[in-house]
C-alpha cells in the first residue's frame, strides 16, 4: 500500500491538530510528556512531506526540520498553558514544616 507524501504530511498535521486543541489534557505528567513528544514529532513529520522540494533544496533539509520542530513546540506550549490554567491555576504551594520560614505562615493553630 502507497500513501502520497502531501497525504501523509496533511495526516500528521491534522493529527497534531487534534492532540494539540481537542485532545483532552490530562493531569498525570508521564500521559503528558508522550503527548508532547507525539504532538512535536508529528508536526515535523508533517512539515517534513508538506514542503517540497522546490522551496528547501535537499541540502538545507535541517531547515525544514527546524521548521516543524518550532511548529510542535509552540504547540506544546499552547497545551501546557491551557493545562497550567485549567489545573495549576490557583494553587498555592505550602510547606508546613516548621524548618521553612515560609511555611509558618499557613501552619494550623495545634490544641491539645
């Protein structure tokens, strides 16, 4: 079976698209680490059969690789700020251990 190079690059790009806006996000971080490696290897993929020849000579074949990574990690930061706003958003960070000087302010009042 023969799949065109412009139908496979259009297949990673709509691929990436998809992990990128309507995929859902998710709160473990290793599920999120191999969406975000996905998410930049298909737009390189995708960039890499999308240009032709023509534009990039073969010799500058970096560039183009340049051009999808650039691509997927701006999506990858697009993703990790809507992550960060929908769940790190207002948390505070609190470490009640009285070795902390910053910690003493949130300590609980103890009653014995």
């Amino acid at each position: 079976m023969y799949v065109s190079q412009p139908v496979f690059g259009l297949g990673c790009l709509i691929g990436g698209l998809i992990l990128t806006f309507a995929w859902p996000l998710g709160r473990r971080s290793g599920g999120h680490i191999f969406l975000s490696l996905s998410i930049i290897i298909l737009f390189v993929l995708a960039v890499y059969n999308l240009i032709p020849v023509t534009w990039i000579p073969v010799a500058d074949t970096w560039q183009v690789i340049l051009i999808g990574l650039g691509a997927g990690l701006l999506c990858v930061l697009y993703r990790d700020v809507r992550r960060f706003l929908r769940f790190f958003h207002s948390k505070v960070y609190r470490m009640t251990d009285p070795y902390y000087w910053y910690g003493r302010y949130y300590r609980r009042r103890r009653r014995y």
